[in-house]
C-alpha cells in the first residue's frame, strides 16, 4: 500500500470510529421512556429526570431495561405536580437536592429500609445516619416541627415553601443551616434554637449566630411591622429577611457593616430602611423587588453596591449616591421606573453593565468626574433622558450604552474619550447631535455627525437628525 492509499485508510478509519463514539455517547444520554419514567443510561446505570405518568403515588423502580436505577436528578421538579408520594428504592444512591421542587402534592417520601445512602422519618428525607435533613415535602401538613437530635446539617431549600409550616424547633445538634433552607416558607413565624446550640441562637424567633454577630433568618410569616436589628449584629446574612410581606420598617444600628445576597429581596411592603452609618457593603440583590420603597438614604461610609441591590424596586423615586462608593455593579437600579435622577459622585470608578437600565423616568443624571467607562446598557431604555455630559476622567462608551433613549437630543464627549461604540447611541430616535471636544484625539464631530480625528470614517449619524439632505467632508 503506498502512502497516499494508506493515509486516506487511515482517514476512513478515524471517521467511522469518531461517528460510531458519537453514536455511542448519543445512546447512552439520550432520553427514554419507561412506564412513564423519563431517564437515561450511563455508564451502566439509570438517573431519572422526570415522570409523565398519571401515578400520584410513585413508585420508583429498581431497575429500567436490566440496569440499576441510582439517580433521581433536578429536571424531576418539571414532571410532578400532581404526586402525593413517592417510593425511593434500594437501588438509588444520589438524589438531587432540588428534586422535588413544585411538587405542590408530596406529602411523603418514602425510602426502601435497605437504603445505604438514604432514610425517611415522618415523610422528611435524611441522610442514612440522620445527620442530614435533606428535604421536606412541600405538600407536608406539619405545623410545628422538632428537628431530630442526629441532625447535624439542614439543608438550602430543605423546606422550601412549605406552607403549613408555622414553627420549627432547632436542637443543639445542628451546626449548618443553609441560608435559603426555609425559602418561600410563607406562615413560618418562629424559629426555636436549643440554648445547647454550639452555633446558633434565638431571639423573638429569629436566628442568630451564637455570639449575635450575624443575623441569619428572619421567618418568612412573622407577622411584626417594625422591626430593630439587635446593637451587636455585623452582618445581615444572605436571604435573612427575604420575602417578608408584613415588614414595613427596619432599623439597622451602628456597628453592622454588611448587608449580604438578598437579604431584603421581594419583602414588598418594606417602606422604610435606616441604615447603620457603619455599613460598607449592600450585596446582589439585596433590595431587588422592594416594591414599596420610595426614598433610600444611604450612609457615607458605604463602599459598594453590588450586583441588582435595588433592581425593580419600581417606586423608588430618591436615592443619593454617597461620595465613598466606588462600585456600582450590574442592573444595581435596572427596572426603578419612579427614579427621575440620579448623581454618580466622584468616588464611583467602576459600574457594572446595564446599571440604570428600563428607568423610563430618568430624566437627568449627574456623572462627576471619576468614572472611567460607561458600559455596555448603563442607560439602555431610559426614555425620558434629554441630555448627558460625560466627564474627562471617561474613556470608553460601550455598545448600547445609551440605547434607546428616545428622548436624548445632544451627547457632548470630552477630549477623554478615545472609544465609542458604533451602537453607543443605538435607537436614540431625538438625538440631533454628537458634539466631542476639539482637543479629542480619536474623534470629531461635524455638524453633530461623529467622525475618527483623520475623518476617514463615518461612525455615527444620529437618528434624531433632521437634515433632508447630508453633504459629507472630503477626505
């Protein structure tokens, strides 16, 4: 065979064994159906992710198409609606903690009493030595429950929107709590931690660390307006108060520093916040949809703002930006329809993407010199903003940056700025003209049209202009 011959053998013979491993990786993975069971096959063993059968009492089996049934994976959640129980197997050695999720109905979960890996008790699924609570049915009538004394670990989403539940008592035994282990508990009103608790404490049924350095749950039900964060506490963990329908006022005294992910998020009847003037950090999230906050005074000492902080709180209309923040992360105030303007002191020097994004009222903004870069949909959608003037310390404007502000009619641009996205102005339907700074080095502008410095190239003619007719330079 000569070497032509053998290197185009060779070539068929590593397509056809790259189609067959294809073929094979695809079988193994692919999804099936089995008395209602959807799952797929790998490496020998069965995870299940969804049931499409009619059964409200589900009985999982051991074993699909001679194969061991081990798994019972996330996507579970999509098919269950309508279960009031389910049967766990010897067989299955991993279930996913979110599994069960929207399973409205379940009432019970069941395991086989020859489960290594898992047991049930009053239809909570534990790890085999009950040292774990992993999860309790959504559907589960218990009122007031006692956490058994094994339990070491309760986990996020452990009793996710429970609705019956109203109070659960904690024992000393319990050394981790997930931050959303009560999530959407809605008539959870207190929570009772053992005095023998290494880790945790209660007071007026909120969770505290031991030494009240961090507030951690605040139940979901508890039916107080006002509220005053105890004088001690450092941190306002992730989730604390999160989806709180009854709290109208917090105090937050000196000596907290931190409002962690979502502390505040969706309790929607929230009004009034006074902050500590010790607090440095609000995280992601952490007012996101406090639909009933109008005004937010922030202290001086604040240094960052994290990701989507007030995003869609809708009738916010005032908040001052204290000089000594220096970051503003993305979508922090996306969606605060009510804003008409805002001030981004000196101090700030980096924000996030889509900062101010869908804040149709925006009229005026105040950006004072110290900000490097307007970034990609900072200002996108905010309809009713008439003028911007960029300081001298911006040098980049990114795409979108102030995409579809239909309402802007100049843009005026410092020497400073050396990039402009050709979509910066996107849309902007009043935009007349682009005026930039004669000593810029990268752009000009004629007649409110944006060129580069040598005028080689047409970057922007804004869509505002009215010009029935455009008689360009001659380079």
């Amino acid at each position: 065979m000569n070497k032509t011959s053998y290197s185009k053998a060779t070539a068929i013979f590593m397509a056809i064994l790259i189609l067959l491993c294809t073929l094979t990786v695809n079988s193994a993975f692919a999804e099936n159906d089995a008395d209602g069971f959807e799952y797929y096959i790998d490496k020998g063993e069965v995870t299940i992710t969804g049931y499409t059968g009619s059964d409200t009492k589900l009985v999982v089996p051991e074993a699909i198409e001679g194969y061991a049934v081990t798994t019972i994976d996330a996507w579970f959640y999509n098919t269950c609606e309508n279960m009031t129980s389910i049967e766990i197997p010897e067989s299955i050695t991993s279930i996913n903690s979110d599994a069960f999720h929207f399973c409205t109905y379940l009432t019970d979960i069941i395991v086989d009493d020859n489960n290594s890996v898992y047991t049930s008790e009053d239809g909570i699924l534990f790890s085999k030595d009950m040292s774990q609570l992993i999860t309790c049915p959504e559907g589960s009538t218990l009122s007031s429950y006692t956490i058994p004394s094994s339990v070491e670990i309760i986990y996020d989403n452990a009793f996710y929107s429970n609705s019956s539940l109203t109070e659960v008592i904690i024992p000393e035994s319990v050394y981790s709590i997930g931050s959303e282990a009560f999530h959407f508990c809605t008539n959870l009103t207190n929570i009772i931690v053992s005095e023998n608790n290494y880790e945790y404490t209660s007071v007026d049924g909120v969770v505290f660390s031991k030494d009240m350095t961090n507030l951690y749950i605040y139940p979901q039900g508890k039916t107080d307006e006002l509220y005053s964060v105890p004088e001690g506490v450092k941190n306002i963990c992730g989730y604390a108060f999160f989806g709180n329908r009854n709290l109208k006022s917090v105090a937050i005294p000196d000596g907290v520093e931190n409002i962690y992910r979502r502390a505040f998020s969706m309790c929607e009847n929230l009004t009034d916040v006074v902050f500590s003037n010790s607090l440095t950090y609000i995280g992601e999230s952490a007012f996101y949809s406090c639909t009933s906050i109008k005004i937010i005074v922030l202290p001086e000492g604040l240094t960052g703002i994290d990701d989507a902080a007030f995003k869609d709180c809708v009738n916010l209309e005032n908040i001052v930006i204290p000089d000594g923040v220096a970051y503003l992360g993305p979508n922090v105030f996306e969606y605060c329809e009510s804003l008409t303007d805002i001030t981004i002191p000196e101090s700030v020097e980096t924000m996030g993407n889509y900062t101010f994004m869908r804040c149709s009222n925006l009229e005026t903004v105040t950006i004072k010199n110290g900000l490097t870069s307007i970034p990609t949909g900072t200002f996108l959608g905010c309809e009713n903003l008439k003028s911007i003037s960029i300081p001298e310390s911006v040098t980049t404007i990114d795409e979108q940056a102030f995409s579809g502000c239909t309402s802007l009619n100049t843009a005026e641009i410092p020497y400073s700025v050396t990039t402009i996205s050709t979509e910066a102005f996107q849309n902007c339907k009043s935009l007349a003209e682009i005026n930039i700074s004669k000593n810029n080095s990268a752009y000009t502008s004629v007649d409110g049209v944006l060129f580069s410095k040598d005028m080689s190239e047409l970057i922007i003619y804004p869509c505002g202009k009215t010009d029935s007719s455009s008689q360009f330079p001659m380079v």
